[in-house]
C-alpha cells in the first residue's frame, strides 16, 4: 500500500485553506484517502496534526469511511463472510435504534477495534469449538527417495480429514463437575479423525489446552491459538487442525460473497500457507543412515518453536 508519509506532504502543499471546504462529505474523503487505507498506518492517518481539524474529524466520525476501513482490513482474514454479515446485521439494529443514533457512536469506527481487540484473544468457549470444523493433517508424511537420500515429506501438503467436529456427548455442553481431580473443564465426542474408529473424546481446560483420543490412553496434548489470519488452530507433536474458513450464511450480501470469493477458491493454500512456505529439510533424530546420508524430514520452523517449549 502506499505510505502515508507523502501522501501527507502532497496535502500540506497542496491543500491549505481550501481543504475546510473541499473535504466536506464521506464520500469524498473515501475516494480522496481509497488508496492509503491499510490497517499498520492507521495509527499514523488518525494522528496527521498538520491537516485541517475538520478533515480529521469527518475520518473518525464517518460511518462511511470506517465501513470500508473494516472491509479492507477483514477481507483477507479468516471468518471474514460471517464477521462481515454479523456486521451489516448489528448496523441494521443499530441504525433502528434512536438511542444509538443519538449517541455520537460511530458504529463501524467502533466495530473495527472490537475486532482487532479479539483477535488477540487466545481462548476459546467450548460453544464456539463446537461449531467450527477443522482441517487434520499430521506434521510427518510418507518417506521418499530424493537423490539416493529418504526425505521424508511434510504431512502438512495433504489433509487426512476435513470434518473434524469437537462435539458435545449431550444437547447442552457438558461441563466437568466442580472438585473433580481431572485437568480439563470440559469434555465431548470427536468426529471425523482419519482413524474412523467411533469413541473419540475430547477434553479440554480453561486455558484452552485441549486432549482427545481413547480413555485412559489419550494421545498428546495440543494447544488452540489463534492464527495471524485471524484463524484457530489446535495443535500437538503429531498433528495440526486448523479451522475452515465458513461459507456466507446466505447470497443476501453479493458484496461479501463477491469479496471473498477468492479465498475460498484458495482455501487450502490460504489456511496452510505459512507453515508450507516454511518446511525445511532437517534430520530426524535417532534415524539410522541410508547410503551414507542422514534421513531428513520437511517440518516448517514454527514445528520446532512448539515442540521445544
């Protein structure tokens, strides 16, 4: 995106008195400043001093300019169909409540950091987990031969399953009882996992560490965290899940639909980018030496970070 640097100097030179006078709607603002909106120099666009009182007020007042702040900055996130429905829907309320109009709220100024705020969070109510499904695919694949050496490839080029559920056993969430000596707070049934076999559960804390498999003999326990996309993503040593991005619930918005047709055309590369451009060749420990060479395996950097803390 363009910096907001000389883009500023071009207003001082430019624009002096007159800008009280030109810069008089929302719509003109949005046209005028389209092309600088990128969410890292927001700080930077609502900080300009040099630039009339008034400019700076219609950018933190407009409806209009923060509607399409909060589309540019969502379009490329994880979830973005439904944020952007459940958006447009609150504003409708919002717009049929006189209270609301009356209290200088800018509603899309204000939904705009509420979600940057939320991604941030690192937990996730069981609620939410029940709804999501999830993409499974394990860090190690299948050995091959690559100039007389075994590589063995990244798990992460192919899914094993993509309708992992976290389900409940019970129609409400089925909530560990206050002094049992387990870990976890909550527990349900796991659909889906490659291995077919039906018993799975899962088991999960407050602090979003989360188990499943076969009682007693569960497998490791993995983390949820959030993804730079805004995504969620559960992993241990052996795997990682990683949410799929919902559909619109319905074609009422085209403009949302149309906007993100693109990343669910990509949704495997988008959901998996990062930790596929990351694989690196390294040697698998204890792994005895074929032809002379260490066996290696691809495994993406962040795959270390995890399993040494």
């Amino acid at each position: 995106m363009t910096d907001i640097n000389p883009i500023s100097e071009q207003h001082q030179v430019v624009v002096c008195d007159p800008i009280d006078f030109t810069f008089t709607t929302p719509e003109l603002i949005l046209n005028i400043i389209r092309p600088l909106i990128d969410a890292n120099s927001l700080p930077a666009l609502l900080s300009l001093s040099t630039i009339s009182t008034n400019f700076l007020q219609l950018i933190r007042t407009s409806e209009t300019f923060w509607k399409e702040l909060c589309h540019q900055r969502w379009k490329e996130k994880w979830g973005f169909h439904r944020r952007w429905e459940e958006a447009l829907k609150h504003y409708d309320v919002f717009n049929e409540c006189q209270e609301a109009r009356d209290s200088r709220v800018t509603f899309w100024r204000q939904r705009y950091f509420e979600q940057e705020q939320d991604a941030t969070r690192q937990s996730i109510s069981p609620r939410e987990l029940n709804l999501l499904t999830f993409d499974f695919r394990f860090w190690i694949g299948q050995p091959t031969v690559v100039d007389e050496r075994i590589v063995v490839k990244s798990g992460l080029l192919q899914s094993a399953s993509k309708d992992i559920r976290f389900l409940n056993n019970e129609e409400e969430h089925q909530v560990v009882e206050e002094g049992n000596e387990d870990w976890f707070s909550y527990r349900g049934a796991l659909t889906g996992h490659p291995c077919r076999e039906p018993g799975i559960e899962w088991f999960m804390n407050e602090s979003s560490i989360i188990q499943w498999g076969f009682r007693p003999n569960l497998w490791p326990k993995g983390e949820i965290r959030r993804t730079e996309l805004w995504g969620w993503e559960i992993r241990n040593p052996n795997v990682v899940m990683r949410a799929i991005d919902p559909l619109p619930s319905s074609d009422d918005d085209d403009d949302a639909t149309e906007e993100g047709n693109d990343l669910n055309d990509n949704s495997d590369n988008k959901l998996w980018k990062d930790l596929i451009d990351s694989l690196e060749n390294v040697p698998m420990r204890n792994a005895p030496e074929v032809n002379g060479y260490p066996v290696t395996a691809e495994l993406p950097r962040s795959f270390f970070d995890f399993v040494h803390t």
